[in-house]
C-alpha cells in the first residue's frame, strides 16, 4: 500500500468517526427530555454518571444500587423504581458501602 493510499484511508475513516460523533451528539440532547437522573438504581459498573469523588464518572459505580451514582430513566419513573434497597431518587442517596 503507498503511502497515498494509506492516508487517504486514514482521512476516509476519519471522516465518517466525525460523522458518527457529531450524529450521536445532535441525538442525545432530543433523548434527555424524556429521561431523569435517578439515583441508587443502577448495577455496579452500569452508572452513567456521578459515582463520588475521584471516579471517571460512566461505569465507575462499585456497588450495585449505589447511592451516589445515577442512571437515566424515562421521566416520571425514578421514584417508583424498587431495588433491594429501597427506591430510586432524583437526588444523591445515603446507601450502606
């Protein structure tokens, strides 16, 4: 392969991950509107977001249910949701480590 055809690969490829990412962003804020942040109600690694000081936030949760990790649901459902220990809120929990 040249040198030519490889970097016109590359810009190919690289032109359709910009595609895929700008697509993906316009999607996400159409999505939200209907979701809700509800705490203390995703598995353990399934957060995604805000999981405590030090964490790289989506996945990071270490415990199931964990109380300071949030997950998005379909508005209006959060407060309704059981798990083993207790329902979901919309905001930060107390839950034993």
């Amino acid at each position: 392969m040249t040198t030519t055809t490889r970097r016109n690969t590359l810009l190919a490829i690289a032109g359709a991950l910009t595609a895929a990412v700008a697509t993906t962003a316009l999607q996400v804020p159409a999505q939200a509107a209907d979701m809700e942040k509800c705490y203390g109600v995703s598995l353990k690694g399934q957060n995604d977001c805000k999981a405590g000081e030090g964490t790289s936030c989506a996945g990071s949760s270490t415990i199931d249910y964990q109380g300071n990790a949030w997950k998005l649901v379909p508005k209006g459902t959060c407060v309704s949701m059981e798990t083993p220990l207790g329902p979901g809120s919309l905001e930060p929990i107390e839950r034993p480590a």
